[in-house]
C-alpha cells in the first residue's frame, strides 16, 4: 500500500460550501505549480541535442500531471493556506465539520 492510499492519511468527508472552497483551492494550486514548472522549463542550458517539438509537448503533458497531482495530495500546502485563509474571511458559513 502506498503512502497516498493509506486510510489514516484520508481527509475526513467534507460537503456543501467548504466542498466548494476546497477543490478551488486546489485548482489554483495546480495552476501556481503548473506556472512555476513553466517557468522553470523556459531556462536555457545550451544543450539542444535532443530537443524537438514532441518533446516540449510531452514534458508540458508531464509537467501538467504532476502539477495535478502535487495539488491533489497537498504536496506543497498552498491549497490547505489558501483554503484556511478563505476560509477565515467567509466565517461560520464554511467552516469545518467538528470545528
């Protein structure tokens, strides 16, 4: 069993409104890493050996799963700050369940 598909690491059932939050959290962080890889692969090292257009459009495809997924398991943690910040502007109305 993978570290990601261990029950004690699921996130306990959420509905309605913070639903809503979480998920639009979540896109916008793999939209950030998704623009972070981006940019990141714009660097020019001089070694164009290999490089061709299939190429670019499959490391844009890889570069855009991984953004996915990284945002999916909150590898990077922005979309849990983004939602709790949200979260804390919205008020009672989108609050966690048990909190």
């Amino acid at each position: 069993m993978s570290p990601l598909s261990a029950p004690s690491l699921a996130a306990p059932p959420i509905s309605g409104e913070r639903a809503k939050l979480t998920a639009a959290a979540k896109q916008f962080e793999a939209i950030f890493i998704r623009q972070m890889l981006s940019a990141a692969r714009q660097t020019d090292f001089g070694g164009g050996l290999f490089d061709s257009e299939a190429l670019g459009t499959f490391r844009q495809m890889q570069d855009e799963r991984f953004a996915d997924l990284a945002a999916q398991t909150g590898a990077f943690g922005i979309a849990k700050q983004i939602e709790a910040q949200l979260a804390s502007q919205l008020g009672a109305a989108i609050a966690k369940p048990g909190a």
